[in-house]
C-alpha cells in the first residue's frame, strides 16, 4: 500500500495537550492517532467535529484594511525599471 505524509501547523500548547492526552489513553503520539485511527474512522464514514466557521464580512473587512495599508505604503515605480545593479546601489545606500 502506498503511503503519503502529511503535516500541519498547530498551538504550541494545545497541541502538546492532545499529544499527552492520546499517549496516556491510547499510547501513540497525536500524529500517529491522526494518521491511523482518525483516518481509518473518517474511510468508516465517522461524524467530525465542524470546524470554526469565521464570519465572512469580518474576514473582507482585514482584508480591506491590510489591502489599504499596503496601497498607503510610499513606493516609487521607478525601482521596476532598474537594472539589478541599481537595485543593489540604491539598497547599499540606504544602509551607507
């Protein structure tokens, strides 16, 4: 059977947490609980928990706001016609 890996990004602590939990009670990291026993019940067709549902208008507007900052930034489109070297002469001036 072939196998894939798999990974994600979780609270330090939280993840630590669910780690302690499933050693104590099943004797196998969380990653190993994820990749086997999660995986065999979701192929089972297992209820899974919903995840957060965040508010749609909250996520445009911080996506308006960093959009606006960013526009509000100074820039010169000049820099997008300068050849590497001047690049890299206006950089070392910047730090001379």
């Amino acid at each position: 059977m072939a196998t894939k890996t798999f990974s994600s990004r979780a609270d330090e602590t939280s993840l630590a947490y669910a780690d302690a939990m499933v050693r104590e009670r099943f004797g196998m990291s969380f990653g190993q609980y994820c990749g086997s026993v999660l995986i065999d019940a979701i192929r089972q067709g297992a209820e899974l928990p919903e995840p957060p549902r965040e508010n749609a208008a909250e996520r445009k507007a911080a996506a308006l706001s960093k959009l606006k900052a960013l526009a509000s930034l100074p820039n010169d489109a000049s820099v997008g016609h300068m050849t590497d070297d001047q690049i890299d002469d206006l950089i070392a001036s910047r730090y001379a």
